[in-house]
C-alpha cells in the first residue's frame, strides 16, 4: 500500500463543488486585489483566533516580514528567535538588516526553550541592548512557553512576534490570577503570523496569509504597509510593500475555515493511534523510536484545552534516521525531515560566523527527527503500514 506525507486531493473532494462555486464567484465579479471576500475572511480568523484584527497578506513569510516592519525592526536590531524552523523565520529577520540571536530548543517540544533565552541574553550583552523583537516558533502545531516569554519580553521592553505559520488554531495555557486561560496561537504576542501554504492545517489552494492582533494603531500601519506604505492610494507616508492577499485564496479559506476543528481532532486522533500502534511494536521501549509528546497535554485533561497541540506534523526521533527514511520511501511511504539542516549552519549566513556556534538540541533534533504522514484523511490501514514498515527496517537492527 502507498501512503503520501500529505493527500490534498483527499481533502478537497468533498469540498470541491463549493469551492469552484466561490472561485467562479471571485472571478466573474472582477474584484480580483483585495475586496469583500478577503474582509470576510479577516473578521473570520480574527473570531476564531479570539482577537480584534487581522490582516490578510501574501504568505507566511510575508506575514513575518510585515510584522517586523510594523514594530519598527530594522538594520543593526537583533531579534531572539530559534535556529531550528523553516528559513522564512530568519530570512524575515536578515531582510530587514536585523541579525537573529539564536536560541536552542527544548528536546521534546522543539520549540524555543525559555531557560536559553535567560542565558543567552545575559552571555551576549552588547546583543540583548540591540534586542529589539523576540520571535518564537509554534513548531508542529504546538505553542512555544509563552508565559515564559512574554515575562522576558517585558523584562526587556520589546514585542513578541509568534511565529505560528504551523499552529493556528492550536492553544496555551496562560495563568490569570491563579486561574489556567487558554489561549490560541497569535494572540498571546504583539502579533501572530500565519501560513496558508497548501500543506497547512488551514491550507489554501496557493500562498497566503494572515497576521493577527490587538493593537489597533498596529494593524492599521500593517494595512498601510502591505499596500506600499500608501494611505490614501499614491500617497505615501511608509516605504511598505506588496503584501496584500488574493480574494481567491480568501473564499477557499473561507470554505475550509469551519472544517478546522475537525480536522485538528482527526489529526488528534490519528497521533493517538500512532502511539497504540508504536507501543505495540516495543520500538520506543528498545529506543529505536521515540514518540512525540504533547507538552500541555495534563493541563488540557483538566478541561480547555482541546486543541493543545494539532499536529501539523507528526516527528518522531529515530536512530539511524537516514536509513530508514530511504526505506520508507522505497516501500511507499511519504516521510520528510523537518529540517535537515538548522539556521546557523545555512551556507548563506556562514559569513555572518553563525557556523561556528552550537546548538546541540537544535543539531540533534536536524540528525534524528523525520515527520510520518498525519493528515486528516489517513485511514488506521495506513497507519497500520506506515508502522509496521517502520517495524520491518528495526527488525533485524
């Protein structure tokens, strides 16, 4: 049996008339930049993210780089961000002339680990006077320790950005006066960006995506500055960009949208099964594999927190990780490493001398992890195979 990382085609059939009905829609009306369709669509996230605005834009990446404009980072500013993510997170960062100030992960969440970010700040004191954003990652559908960092951030007087291209939907605990708040990704920052790549949990049918918040004065210079700075049109008190949403993508979205809560427990529910099935095989135990673990997961039996983790991937650590993806892919089975190599060893910031710093966890995580097939359609047969061909290559190992 084959089994792909990802089956949109899965996803899209029963969704298909609707959407073909929208997209007709969008084209026969003309209004093909912005327009009624992506201002529907940005009331919609900001409901369901539980904030006051959000502002459609071109892509996560987009999302980033916008964000980071709005709160003013600049050339010779240094934003704390972690070297284990996709490249769009530093490359936000680089673009704007700004240097990232690396922090090593926590192992079993992979996300920025708040204890390094005490420590590296303190170590590098000419940095943490230029610090200027803090940009956490929500990496594989599950929130960074964000008490822990909006504390630092006050400490130190700068906005966080959440990086939660992978998370939107997933939620926080948050203590308020002794009480256990959930929040969801995005809100709990100055900003939260979003992704619509196709192979997110809310996936367009192209690039898209959508920066959230609180701060008025903030989302209106983010409205300003996706559209080149300008307001009104041709006049232009910001040097902004082209960052503005397609109304296409904003209608499938929108179609897509109320099936998130679905989708999040079936990939739930999958990662559940995934757990049973490994258990059975004794692979964890003989240390073979090692299972992800959802880190909220005690709070979120005490009530709330339903969507503490929402699995954009499912990443298992693996000994001889190489090896067994080449399997996997010769028996059929889609599995890809997110990611291979960290930020501070790219060949394109080894001149800024990043190659020559360590960050174990984040190395480690670069040798081991490998993400199996998740999506919401996965049957338990496929699961079934994805397992049991993983079982094949530890059989004799």
């Amino acid at each position: 049996m084959t089994v792909p990382l990802l089956d949109l085609k899965a996803q899209l059939a029963p969704l298909r008339d609707e959407i073909m009905t929208a997209v007709t829609e969008v084209i026969d009306s003309t209004t093909y930049i912005m327009g009624p369709k992506v201002e529907v669509l940005e009331r919609q996230v900001a409901e369901y993210c539980g904030v006051r605005h959000a502002i459609g834009v071109s892509s996560g990446t987009d999302a980033l780089l916008l964000a980071l404009m709005a709160v003013d980072v600049g050339p010779g500013d240094v934003v704390l961000t972690t070297p284990y993510t996709f490249f769009a997170t530093m490359g936000s960062i680089l673009r704007l002339g700004a240097r990232p100030l690396f922090v090593d992960i926590d192992p079993v969440s992979y996300n920025m680990d708040p204890r390094q970010a005490e420590v590296v700040l303190t170590a590098n004191p000419e940095a943490a006077a230029k610090l200027k954003a803090i940009m956490p990652v929500h990496l594989y559908g599950q929130c960074a320790d964000m008490a822990a960092l909006a504390q630092l951030a006050a400490r130190y007087g700068v906005p966080v950005i959440e990086d939660a291209a992978q998370a939107i939907g997933a939620v926080c605990p948050l203590d308020e006066k002794g009480k256990t708040v959930w929040q969801r990704a995005g809100s709990m920052g100055t900003a939260g960006c979003f992704s619509f790549f196709p192979s997110k949990n809310l996936g367009g049918i192209g690039d898209g995506g959508m920066i959230v918040t609180n701060d008025s004065a903030l989302a209106e210079k983010m409205r300003i500055l996706r559209v080149h700075g300008s307001a009104p049109k041709y006049y232009h008190r910001l040097i902004g960009g082209n960052f503005r949403l397609d109304p296409i993508q904003a209608v499938v979205l929108g179609i897509k949208l109320p099936h998130l809560p679905a989708w999040h427990q079936a990939r739930r529910d999958n990662a559940a099964r995934y757990q049973r099935l490994f258990t059975e095989t004794g692979l964890p135990a003989r240390g073979a594999v090692t299972l992800p673990r959802a880190v909220y997961a005690a709070a979120a039996h005490q009530g709330g927190g339903a969507d503490h983790h929402i699995y954009n991937q499912f990443v298992i650590r693996a000994r001889n990780r190489d090896g067994l993806i080449k399997h996997l892919h010769g028996s059929g089975i889609g599995a890809e490493i997110y990611y291979p190599v960290p930020l501070h060893q790219q060949e394109c910031v080894a001149h800024l001398g990043y190659h020559r710093l360590s960050f174990p966890e984040a190395e480690r995580a670069a040798r081991e992890t490998l993400a199996l097939p998740i999506y919401p359609e996965l049957t338990g047969a496929m699961q079934q195979e994805v397992v049991a061909a993983i079982a094949a290559y530890y059989r004799d190992r």
